[in-house]
C-alpha cells in the first residue's frame, strides 16, 4: 500500500517534465529519491513494529509542551493536503484527456471519486487491497509496456545514473520536486501505523470488554521475523516503484527538448510519434495512480489526526473536506489558465520542504535505545539516516536560496 504512495500523479509531473526538459540527466535524481525514501520507509515500519506505536503517537507522546502538538498537527495536516492536490489533479487531467471533459467540469466531477473510495473503505479491507492490486498492476504494465516501445537509450540511462548534470536553477526545482514526489511526509506517517497494526494483530488478546489486540505481547523472536519480512518487502516494492518512477522520466525524453510542456501536450506527441495506444496507456496509468493514492492519502489523514490529537473524526467527513479544501485553489487555477502540470511539479516542491517534519523525528526516535529496545538503529543505520537527512535539507535550503 505504502509503495503507491511513491508512483502518484506527484511523481507523474515531476518525471514527466524531468525526461521532457534535461532528458536523461535527472536520472540520478530518481534513484537517489527512491533509495533515501526506501531507508526513511524501512526506519518508519520498524518504529510500528519495536515501539507499538505510529509515528504520530510517538511525537505526542514525546513532545515536552503540549501545546505544540496543535501547530505540528496542523502542519501534518497541510502536507497531507497539498498530497492530496496533486492526486486529485492527476484524476482531473486523465479525465480531460480521456474523455475530452473540459477542465473545469473535470475538476467538479475528480471530486466525486470521494464516493467511490469512502463506499470501498467502509467494506471489508481485502477490497481496498484487491483494488490496489488491479490498478498497480495497470500503473506497472502500462508504464513497462510504454518503454517497450519506445526503446531508451540503455547507455545513456546507466551513465545518468551515476553521473549527475549540472544542477541549474530548473534542475534544481525539478530535483527537489523528485524528492518531494517520492520521499512524502504523509507516507512515513502512515507506514508506521500499518507495522504497529500487523503486530496489534500478531499480539495476544488483551480480555478486556473491548477485545482489543495489544502488540505488546508479541515476542522478540516474533518481531525480528515481522521486522526481516519487512525489510524485504519494503526493498522490493519500493525498487518497483522506482522504476516505475524512473520508466516515466524515460517515458518524456522522447519529448526533448521542452521546457514547457503540458501533460495533454506529451499524450498528444507520444501517440504521434509512436502509436495512439502508447498515449492512451500513459493517461489510463495516470488515472489509476490518481485513485489509488488518494486512498492511502485519506488512510494517512485518519492516522494523523488519531495520532497526534486523539480524535476520531468520521472518514467520509474527512475526505469530503480534504476534498473540497483542494477543489476551490484548482478551480482557480484552472480559471486563470494556469497549467495542471506547473501546479503538480510545485506542489511536490513543497511536499519536499515539509520532509524534515515527519523524518527529523523518525530518526531521532528510531536511533534511541529507551525507544527500540533491541530494534535501535545500528551505527551504520545512523550514519546513513542522517547522511539522508543532511541531503533533503541541503536541496531544500539551496532551492530557497536560489529562488528567495
């Protein structure tokens, strides 16, 4: 589930206009991105399964005066919210593409995909699973299938990898857009609630008139295993998310040369200089990455809410709101003529300057004993996290010192 979070129309904009604008040179970037996304994620679900606790319940319990816990609530807040901008824009272009609905309308009828989420999530849970599965597997053929055909420069794509461009003003924003669109401050806060979940469910019952699990009771032995499971299974899916990330950048090179494109503009050429059912996958994969985040970006919003403040605040409310507080600024935008993919590269922009909320307190409490236990992070684990946290806030910085 977490892995959808880093293959969401976010990372469509960002590696779109990566490949159509320096072609091959922002490779890197995407590995980078993911592998520093692949660490915060495995350090988030070990959290859940040491401490049995979300993230978000870690920082409340921790915070020395309380009445800081509103003003980090409402920062987590945002950022799920401006997540949540750019999965809804995916959904609203795919349909503005796909069926010719004008944007406008397309913004007005993108919203109502809260109807057919919330009905899925008051349903069984394996539902919501089984519609993650269809539509990851239409976001991973489909992107596979368009580089079949297009056929990239193996060479070049193995020389990008290690060697980064020169990293101009453009470059710069799109990098840390990249990062932003990948490592995301909602997924680090949600991964360790569903870890913390699976061992509440491996736990013994706790006989109280609740009949609630209590992840405390799980062994030592039981949670070494869960936590190897987990590194595995984030190492495998987040490298196929990755790919799927790096597919798309390789997808737009083809569009080289274009510093201003428009993702109708990209379908349009793709479809031309290919064949019509390379552009026609492109946006049906656009659609399914839109749907998709958009649920775990609801799931995220519940967990930091109950976390942080301790309130239950019913699911079709909240998606509604969340929903709606992004219709009106699109609106807007569309009304002022300003392109889809602008407002999807700068809303990563600034997904990634809220990085550090979420990951300075991850690391801290992941690296501390009287947190883990036996589960602390290694010295090698250490030097590598804050090597990671040095390098998000050095990108950050320099964009806000290039651009202020």
């Amino acid at each position: 589930m977490v892995s959808l979070a880093y293959m969401d129309p976010g990372n469509y904009g960002t590696d779109l206009a990566a490949g159509a604008s320096f072609k091959f040179g922002l490779v890197w970037a995407v590995w980078l991105a993911s592998g520093m996304a692949m660490l915060l994620q495995y350090l988030s679900g070990k959290l859940g399964i040491a401490s049995g606790h979300s993230l978000p319940e870690m920082v409340r319990k921790s915070l020395v005066r309380k009445e800081f816990v509103i003003p980090y609530w409402l920062a987590a807040e945002s950022a799920a919210a401006a997540t949540d901008l750019a999965e809804y824009l995916g959904t609203v272009v795919a349909l503005n593409i796909l069926f010719g609905v004008p944007l406008l309308y397309a913004a007005i009828f993108g919203a109502l995909d809260v109807l057919l989420l919330m009905t899925m999530m008051t349903r069984r849970f394996h539902i919501i699973e089984q519609f993650f599965m269809l539509f990851t597997s239409v976001l991973v053929l489909g992107v596979l299938y368009q580089l079949v055909v297009i056929k990239p420069d193996l060479g070049q794509i193995a020389y990008h990898s290690v060697v980064p461009g020169s990293l101009s003003s453009g470059a710069l924003l799109l990098v840390v857009g990249i990062i932003g669109a990948t490592v995301m401050p909602h997924a680090l806060f949600v991964h360790s609630w569903l870890s913390k979940n699976k061992m509440d469910l491996m736990g013994k019952r706790v006989l109280d008139p609740q009949h609630r699990y209590d992840s405390s009771n799980a062994s030592v032995e039981v949670r070494q295993r869960t936590r190897k499971i987990h590194l595995w299974e984030t190492v495998v899916f987040l490298s196929i998310a990755g790919v799927v990330n790096a597919g798309i950048l390789l997808v737009a090179t083809p569009l080289y040369p274009n510093s201003d494109l428009t993702i109708g503009f990209a379908v349009q050429q793709l479809s031309a200089i290919f064949a019509p059912m390379v552009g026609i996958i492109f946006v049906l994969t656009l659609l399914a990455s839109g749907l998709t985040s958009s649920t775990l970006g609801t799931i995220a919003g519940q967990v930091i809410m109950e976390g942080l403040i301790g309130k239950h605040w019913n699911i079709w409310a909240r998606r509604i709101v969340t929903r709606g507080v992004n219709v009106f600024p699109t609106t807007i935008a569309i009304l002022l003529g300003l392109d889809p993919l602008i407002l999807l590269v700068y809303s990563q922009v600034i997904l990634s300057l809220m990085i550090p909320l979420p990951m300075i307190p991850l690391v801290y409490f992941t690296s501390k004993r009287k947190f883990m236990g036996d589960f602390v992070n290694r010295r090698r684990t250490i030097i590598v996290a804050v090597v990671t946290v040095a390098l998000i806030m050095a990108f950050n910085v320099y964009l806000l010192l290039t651009y202020v």
